[in-house]
C-alpha cells in the first residue's frame, strides 16, 4: 500500500515518488502519514521530511511550509527544501541566522514561536550532523 508523495519549493519539484509511510515534522509535533490516513494540513518546523519507498528511504531538509496529506497522497510545500545529501554547515549556518535574525525582531507576543524556530533549527543542525 503507497500514497504519492510530492515535494516541491520555489526553487524546484524535489520529490515525486510512491511511498508506503512519509514522516513530516508537523508545527505540532511529528507524524506520520500512510495510506488511509485523515485529511489533516499542517505547517511544517525545521527538520528531516522522509518517504520510505520501494527502493529506500528518501530524506529532505525542510524549513517551513505546509503539508497536506489525504488517504491517498501526501504534497509538502516548502518554504525552503533540499536533499539531506546536498545539506551542509554553510546551509545550516544561514538557516540558523535567519532563524536568529527573526527571534531578535519578533514581537513580544512571538517571541516564544521565534525562540522555538531557533531551538528547531539547532536540533535538525544536530540530526543532520551540521
């Protein structure tokens, strides 16, 4: 049993690829999607976007966006997205800036937001080794 999963940022389609099971790292917490599961959106935190397919599992740095997932099908819109493979300690760098640059301007009611992103993004800096 497999969904379509779909991945796509501004810059380029990522990912098209049947999957039995696509781990998402939801605003809310992680989840993830299989085949018959709920219609739910949700936006997306820092972290890795994973579809476990036929032919391995693919990984993804994601930060921000949403992703809508339906019985049938998965589609994650990001913000900014690339293949763990192509992640590095200069992507993870400015990631980690603009993460702080926003938290020192946030406003005092999203502070606690921003300061979560900054955490967010130095916990997938750690999972990616970065």
């Amino acid at each position: 049993m497999a969904v379509q999963f779909d991945l796509v940022s501004p810059e380029r389609r990522l990912a098209s690829v049947q999957a039995t099971e696509v781990q998402i790292p939801g605003a809310d917490g992680d989840l993830t999607a299989m085949e018959g599961h709920a219609p739910t959106i949700t936006t997306l935190r820092p972290g890795i976007v994973r579809a476990v397919a036929s032919d391995g599992t693919k990984a993804f740095v994601v930060v921000g966006g949403f992703a809508e997932i339906t019985s049938t099908g998965v589609s994650v819109l990001a913000e900014r997205a690339v293949p763990i493979e192509e992640s590095n300690g200069s992507l993870m760098d400015a990631i980690l800036e603009e993460a702080r640059a926003l938290a020192s301007a946030a406003l005092p009611e999203d502070k606690d937001m921003a300061e979560k992103m900054v955490a967010d993004v130095l916990a997938l800096r750690a999972q990616t080794g970065h």
